[in-house]
C-alpha cells in the first residue's frame, strides 16, 4: 500500500530504489546474469528485495551466483566518515602501490572482514617482495641451468611445480578462496628456495617458473620487469667480481653499498654474482 518511507529500509534511501538496480543490471547484462557482487550488509533487504522485483517482472532467474564481501576495517575499527577513519582507494594509491594493496586484499578470503592497518600493509608489501625474489632467483638460475636430463630429486621437484597450478585451482574454485590459493604460491616459493640450488636441469626451472607465471598473472601481480641492467651497474658488477676474485673485500663491499645506493640488491650465490633492480 504505497511507496515506502525514504528512510525504512524497504526504501534503501529513496523510492524505487531497488527497481532502479534492477533495471540498471538488466539494460547492461541481461534479464539473467552470472555474477553479482555487493557488501554484507546488502544481503537483506536490498538484494532480496532485487531478486523478487526482476524475477517477478521476467519469470527468469536474477543472477546464478551471489558473492558478498565482508567489511573493511581500520585498525581493527569499523571504517566510518565519523570515526574520521575513512579513505578511497585512490587515498591508498598516494602511500602504496597498487601491488601492495592487491596483495593485501588477496591474503583474505573476500567474505572475512579484512583490517587495514599500515603494519598489514607493510606485510603484505614484505611478502610482495619475496615473490619477486623468487622470480629473479628463477631468471637467474635460466641462465645457468643445463640441458642434462633431471636426476632424480629435480623429477620430484618438477612434479611437485607441475601440481601446483592444479592445487591453486582447487583453492580457487572453493568459493574463490585467494587466501588458501596463494598459500599454495607461497609452498611453490619455499620450494624454489630450499631445492633448487647451484646448476640445475632447465626443465625444473622452466616447470616452477611456468606455475609462477600462470598463478600471478591471474593474480595480477610481478607486472613489474627488472630488465637488462644499465651500462653503469653492469661496469660496477664486474668490477665488483674482479674485486672479489683478488679478495679485495674491502673493495667488494664498498662497491655492494654503491650499488645497494643506486638502487641494486646485491646477491653473491654459488652459481656467482646476482645483481637485480630492487622492487
């Protein structure tokens, strides 16, 4: 009997509120579509209220799947305009890279409340890095590896690489849990780092740095290139190298911190000098 009350929640703000919604999802994805998204506190009356109003008008199902995110909060608080706690994403972009953030945001299933905090964020940025370590380790194990058929301990390394990819699927197809799914990325790291050592067959690099690859680029992160190293830091590698060669330590370090300075980690390995552009 009449329109709602702008304030009730039926109304959600306005009249016609939810029928505009609809309306809107069905012009641009049609009378049924896959997904749709919306915070928690949406669920009800809102979204209820959307499935009856389109079902009612076409006899057709609304949206096969519903994926509702839980709530953001800062430092442990509910992020609120009058806690004076509230910020945009393009706040966030002023401090962090859009890295830092995508794996702050992946390290949570997207249902679970998720707490914004300068120490998460450092965190998650820590752990950022640790993947592009892995990434450069495996470059540079690219160049060092052998053609030789694998023994017997890089077969079982390769299989354990080659199910990664299925793993990570596995999390993902429950419910998109990206929090489960990269603590499959993060075995594939650990493995990396712990087992592959020195010259190694290049079909066991290639098997790691193909999951790699296949799980970040969905993810959306390691968009960064380190790149052929500029004239200058290649002089002051080499020249480091030689420095090491007549033990001239006190040289070697002093070119470490010159490079280090320039923006360079520098990295002595088994295989020799690993010189990469610091993320």
């Amino acid at each position: 009997p009449g329109e709602p009350a702008w304030d009730s929640p039926w109304g959600m703000g306005r009249p016609g509120w939810h029928i505009e919604c609809s309306a809107m999802s069905m012009a641009y994805l049609g009378e049924t579509f896959d997904i749709h998204c919306g915070g928690m506190d949406l669920m009800f009356p809102h979204h209820e209220n959307e499935i009856a109003q389109s079902e009612g008008g076409t006899g057709k199902p609304f949206a096969r799947y519903w994926m509702h995110n839980g709530f953001l909060n800062i430092d442990n608080r509910k992020m609120s305009k009058s806690l004076g706690n509230f910020f945009t994403i393009r706040d966030i972009l002023k401090e962090y890279d859009a890295e830092d953030i995508r794996m702050f945001m992946l390290s949570a299933h997207y249902r679970s409340p998720l707490n914004f905090s300068r120490e998460m964020m450092d965190q998650a940025r820590a752990s950022l890095l640790r993947l592009y370590a892995a990434r450069d380790k495996l470059s540079f194990l690219l160049q060092h590896a052998h053609d030789n058929a694998p023994s017997e301990q890089e077969k079982a390394f390769i299989e354990k690489a080659e199910g990664t990819v299925p793993s990570w699927c596995e999390a993902m197809d429950d419910d998109l849990n990206t929090a489960e799914a990269m603590g499959v990325l993060f075995d594939l790291v650990y493995d990396i780092n712990t087992e592959l050592q020195g010259s190694v067959a290049r079909e066991a690099v290639l098997a790691a740095r193909q999951a790699m690859d296949t799980i970040t680029g969905v993810f959306g992160l390691l968009t960064k290139k380190t790149g052929e190293l500029p004239e200058d830091v290649q002089a002051l590698a080499q020249e480091r190298e030689q420095a090491r060669k007549d033990r001239d330590w006190a040289r070697s370090d002093a070119l470490r911190d010159k490079l280090t300075a320039m923006g360079y980690t520098v990295e002595d390995t088994k295989l020799g000098q690993k010189v990469v552009k610091t993320v």
